[in-house]
C-alpha cells in the first residue's frame, strides 16, 4: 500500500506542473521549427511552436506593445504583429538558393503558439537546407530552438542555443 500511495504521489508531482494554468512562468525557454518537405505540391510546410507567454513578451518588447495572441478580437492585429516577427527572425536556403517564406497564420492552443508557414516551388530534390533563426533570442538569453526537417522519408534535427541561429542540414 505504501508503495501504490508513493507511486501515485511521484505520478502527480510529474503531471500537476502539466496542469498548470498557461500563465504560469516555466523554467526553460525552447520553441520548435518543424519542416516537412512536401514533394507532391513542391513545398516546404512548416510548423513553429512557441509558448505563448514567452512569445506575447517578446513581441511586446520587439514592438513597443501590449501582445495578446489569445484574445480572439485582436487576432488580426496580433496576425500582423506575428508575421512581421517571423519575418525578421527566420530564413531559409534550400540547395544553396534563399527561398521566400510565406506567413500563413497562427493559432494559439493550450499554452502555445502555432505559426504556420510555407516555401513554394520546392524542388523535388533537397541536398542541403539552411535555416538561420533567432526566435525569442532578442528575450532570452537561455533560448533554445529546436530544427526538424524531413524530406524523402529522412528526418534531420538540429538543437540552436542561444546565440546559435544557423541550422545546415543536409539529406
């Protein structure tokens, strides 16, 4: 009995700090760059995963206002504000050519940030892709942002701490 009662306390002491509302602070800083090579429509879709607080402050402090991307009134000015951001902390070379990354949209769910965007005209090949990001840098110091890319059922990663900005993977 002892045992089930010390399982069940180690159990919730791992899941209670999931549970916690999405304004509580976490001690670690990480956002994820997930891009998937799309050879049928030649594209690279791609999924950046931010938390949500860390995100609204650091476009708050970029931008010189107040960042609500939960609020669903303000999702049009938060669009803007967002697709500016993406765009100055986030370029991509595929085979040695800088591409054009196209803003989609975001999405907040739970305690995160959802920006979708996407690469047109993609050759069927990729050998080589260069991500240059510095997503939430200009706010932490302990950043870390993780790059996935998968093209032709391979899968690359790559782990950016802060100041590390440049990502080469090749396939």
């Amino acid at each position: 009995m002892q045992t089930a009662l010390t399982l069940v306390g180690w159990l919730l002491w791992g899941i209670l700090p999931l549970a916690a509302p999405p304004t509580a602070t976490h001690p670690f800083h990480v956002g994820v760059l997930e891009v998937n090579h799309n050879t049928a429509e030649a594209t690279l879709e791609i999924q950046c995963k931010l938390f949500t607080d860390d995100f609204e402050d650091a476009l708050a402090k970029v931008y010189k206002r107040k960042a609500d991307l939960i609020a669903p009134a303000l999702h049009t000015s938060m669009d803007t504000l967002v697709q500016q951001y993406l765009k100055s902390h986030l370029t991509m070379q595929v085979n040695g050519k800088l591409v054009a990354v196209n803003y989609l949209g975001f999405e907040q769910e739970r305690e995160a940030v959802y920006v979708y965007l996407e690469v047109e005209n993609v050759p069927a090949v990729i050998e080589k892709v260069v991500i240059k990001t510095n997503l939430l840098y200009d706010l932490y110091d302990d950043q870390v942002n993780l790059v996935h890319c998968s093209t032709r059922n391979t899968r690359k990663s790559a782990k950016l701490d802060y100041p590390a900005s440049v990502a080469q993977l090749e396939f």
